[in-house]
C-alpha cells in the first residue's frame, strides 16, 4: 500500500519543513501546517479540493 507524502495541504510544505497537524475527515486523511489551520477554522472554502469533504464545512457556524 503506497501512502502519500504528509504536506500542508494550504502551503505543500512537508514535515522536514513544518510541524503537521493530522486531520481526518470522512474516513480520509490530509495534514495542515499550524500557521494555515486559521484559514481550517475561519474560511475552510480555501482549502476545497485539497482537503477531501472541507467544501461541506461552514465557517458561518463557528460562533464567538
């Protein structure tokens, strides 16, 4: 089984790079680097088509 290269799925940086926080969303995987977890929590429409699912995530339900 191949697995692929943990990278930011914003930035593509690897983690010989940056740290990588492992998301796991719909029975897939994909990593983000804590300087782009902002644009995971505030305006996850950035991140559609790199993070599998992320365009059914709406950052309108997120409440202060």
């Amino acid at each position: 089984m191949n697995h692929p290269t943990p990278t930011c799925a914003h930035c593509g940086r690897s983690s010989d790079e940056v740290p990588l926080l492992t998301l796991n969303f719909k029975d897939q995987v994909a990593w983000i680097c804590p300087q782009h977890l902002p644009i995971l929590i505030h305006k996850p429409q950035n991140l559609i088509g790199k993070v599998p699912g992320v365009e059914n995530l709406s950052a309108e339900a997120h409440s202060h």
